[in-house]
C-alpha cells in the first residue's frame, strides 16, 4: 500500500524518528534540566518530544494518518514559534558613518 502525496511523492516524517528521540532525551538530561530552570525559572516540558518520537514511531510501523497529522501539525506549530522571535539586531551592511571618531566619556559638556 503505497501512500502518495498530491505531487505524487511519498510522505515521509519532517524528521527521522531517532530525531525526535534525541530531542526527548537531551529534553530530560540534567544539564538541559538545570539550563532551562536557570533560564527560564522552570522546568522544560519534554512531552511534546516524546509524543512527535511515538508518533513517528506509529506511523513507521502502522501508516497512521492520525500519526501523519499529529507530526504535521506539531512540526508546524514548531516552526510558527522560532517565527515569531525576530532578530534583536538590526544588520548592518556598513558601519556608522561617524566611527572614527573617539566615543564620548560619558559627562556632559
């Protein structure tokens, strides 16, 4: 049984299963534990890790579109969240114009 995407490719996993493994994993390894309560003040949530890894998981072995969807919407959702941070920085492609001149010490004049 052949599962055929409307471009007539295959449909695959965004990621490898392992992948999403890995990412559980180092999600619960005490030294990702203690950066994100030093960070953030909590505890990351892992189980979205864990519930894309099984879903994977399912649909390697079974073809579950409900599997499918679950990735699909999970990576989606995934990439909607690093969209939303925008660059701090404005890039520069030249420096400012007065850069050569000494910087102020700071005490008005």
């Amino acid at each position: 049984r052949s599962y055929r995407m409307a471009d007539g490719g295959l449909w695959r996993p965004p990621r490898v299963c392992d992948d999403y493994r890995s990412e559980w994993k180092h999600c619960r390894s005490l030294g990702n534990l203690f950066h994100h309560y030093y960070t953030y003040g909590e505890l990351p949530s892992c189980k979205q890790w864990k519930k894309d890894y099984k879903s994977c998981m399912e649909w390697e072995k079974l073809k579950s579109n409900e599997a499918k969807k679950a990735l699909r919407e999970s990576e989606k959702k995934r990439l909607e969240e690093q969209q939303r941070h925008l660059p701090i920085w404005e890039r520069r492609t030249n420096p400012p114009t007065e850069w050569h001149l000494p910087l102020s010490d700071g005490k008005g004049k």
